[in-house]
C-alpha cells in the first residue's frame, strides 16, 4: 500500500529517468504533475499510463501545491528553478528531491541547507551516484585505508555535450547557469569530494566556452587541505564518451575507467578487480526509504553545497586568471 503521495515538477526528458525508478518503489503514489509545458506532461502520461493516467496535471506547480495534498515532491526543472522551487516546497511541509546541480549559487545552497535543518525534511540531491555499486566500493575502499592517505586525484570527463544540447535551456545561462561544468560534470565533481571527504582549499582553473554561451571544455586543478593536489579535465565537445578517474593513496591505487575498477597496492604484483561489489539502488528509492526511517539519506543538501562551492572557484578562477582560495 503506497504510504507517500508524491508530486512531480517538471515532466521533461529526465523525468522519465525518475519514474523508471518510481514504478518499483510500492510505498509511493504520484499523484500531481506540473510543467509550464503541457506538451511534457501529456508524453510522460502517454509513457505511463497505468501510473500518471489519472493524475491531476496543473502548469504552475505552485497550483498543484495549493490544490492537492501532498507528502513529497521531485523537482525536475531546469537548474535556475530549484532554489525557489525547493525553498516553497520546504515552505509547504514537504519532503524534496532535487535534480542535480542542487542550485546555483553558494548562497542559495547555505540557505537551502539551513532551510533544510530548520524544517527537518528529507531533502534529496539526485546524484545516483551515491548509490551505484561501483562508487560504493571506491568511497569504502577509501575509508578502510587499504590506498592510505589521497595524495593526488586525476579524472577526465569528456561527452559530445555542446552538440546535443545546443538549442536547448541547458544552453541558456538564465536557466542553466552554466555549461558543461555544472550539468554533467557536477557528477564527477560530486563522486570525487563524496567518495574522498577530501576538502578543496585552492583551485586553479581555465575555461573555454567555444563560442557558445556556457562553458563546454574545462582545465582545473585543485589543492585539498590535507594537500592532496588532483588535476580534472571536462571535454564538452568530443566524439565519444568517456569518463576516468584515478585515486593514488600512500599505500596503493584504484582506477576507475568507464564502469571497471581496480585497484593497486605497493608491493602488489597484478592490479585487482573486485570480485563483489556492495548493492546498489537509486535516488528515488533511497529518497521514499528515507521519509519513511528505513535508510539514511545517501544524498544531503551538504553535498549539493559542496559541488557548487567549488564550481564558483572554478569560474572565477576562470575569469580572472589566478589561484581561488576556498
């Protein structure tokens, strides 16, 4: 029997990515939908019609609030939109699940954060990565010391972004409020910080838009506190995908290329694989789980916080030339 009444703002292409997940998960009805663009609301429906058919649909969001009751609600809007989305529905006394990047600004996520706290809602950053297996494995590798200390980080993103989202909000800093950098990128920023507790204190970064309004390629290096160093290229205009991220230890290394892992150790003769990986699960399930006391958040405002403090250095590192303190 579903326990959780839940509302969706913004039925565009990645909401379809939520209710893949939502469809599993017993205890939720989604009973509300809103989008400005009724176009979005109608395909979702079409998709899911045994589960959205007869949802009420409103344009304003803020409608759906005011008409229907209520426990929780995934924000899936552009960017620019979350602060104020989340921070009226924090309002209403309900629970958030907030696409990634949370917000835009570091301002907006301390008040967020702090909103949070205030109003003891579960508020959900969706970044799945938190809970795919892979990524749990690297984070406890970490924390049971078998690497040792983090001395250096290198990771590499690169995807045909700019092409596919040219002409598209994800374009339009008013919406976006940036590129490649906090859009896809946000991921690897966030998986780095969540899976080391590593804490920047300097970045160096170079940025270069390629004649579009946003950032579409980036060059960054980052000083942590405990004066590990990590050097992170974003490639926004590439044929192909690909994602690298390597973690050197005092005691050894772990790889990450493309969904394989594995790891090194000083003295070791061969890299190893891991032969069993922790379970995984996903933001909208850990989000109702969460509500309902059966797990932790995986995904705190903190972490929202974090990537978007550092997505600020990284830009005015960018516009200015020199070396941002954190």
């Amino acid at each position: 029997m579903a326990e959780i009444r839940l509302g969706i703002v913004g039925c565009g292409g990645i909401s379809q990515y939520h209710m893949n997940s939502l469809i599993r998960v017993p205890e939720v009805d989604i009973i509300a939908l809103s989008d400005i663009n009724e176009l979005n609301i109608r395909e979702l429906q079409k998709a899911y019609p045994h589960f959205l058919g007869l949802c009420q649909a409103f344009k304003d969001y803020r409608d759906m609030l005011d008409t229907v009751k209520l426990d929780a609600v995934e924000i899936l809007t552009p960017h620019a939109l979350h602060f104020e989305q989340a921070m009226e529905c924090l309002d209403r006394d309900l629970h958030v699940l907030i696409e990634k990047p949370m917000v835009c600004t570091v301002k907006q996520a301390r008040e967020l954060v702090a909103k949070t706290e205030e109003e003891g809602k579960v508020v959900l950053v969706s970044y799945q990565r938190h809970l795919q297996p892979e990524f749990r494995y690297i984070k406890r590798l970490i924390e049971s010391g078998e690497i040792g200390d983090i001395q250096f980080i290198s990771a590499m993103q690169c995807q045909d972004w700019m092409k596919l989202t040219k002409e598209t909000w994800r374009q339009d800093p008013k919406l976006s409020c940036g590129g490649q950098l906090i859009d896809s990128a946000s991921h690897l920023f966030d998986v780095i910080l969540w899976t080391t507790s590593l804490q920047p204190s300097e970045v160096m970064a170079f940025t270069d838009n390629l004649g579009t309004p946003v950032d579409i390629n980036t060059s960054v290096s980052i000083k942590f506190s405990n004066n590990a160093q990590a050097s992170i290229g974003i490639i926004g205009n590439s044929p192909n995908w690909e994602e690298n991220i390597i973690i050197w230890g005092s005691k050894g290394v772990v790889y990450y290329k493309n969904g394989k892992i594995e790891h090194l150790l000083f003295g070791g003769d061969a890299k190893i694989e891991p032969v069993k990986l922790p379970r995984g699960s996903n933001p909208d399930k850990n989000f109702i789980n969460a509500i309902l006391g059966k797990e932790d958040n995986q995904s705190p405002p903190i972490c929202g916080l974090n990537v978007i403090e550092l997505a600020e250095a990284i830009w005015e590192s960018a516009k200015t030339g020199k070396k941002v303190k954190l």
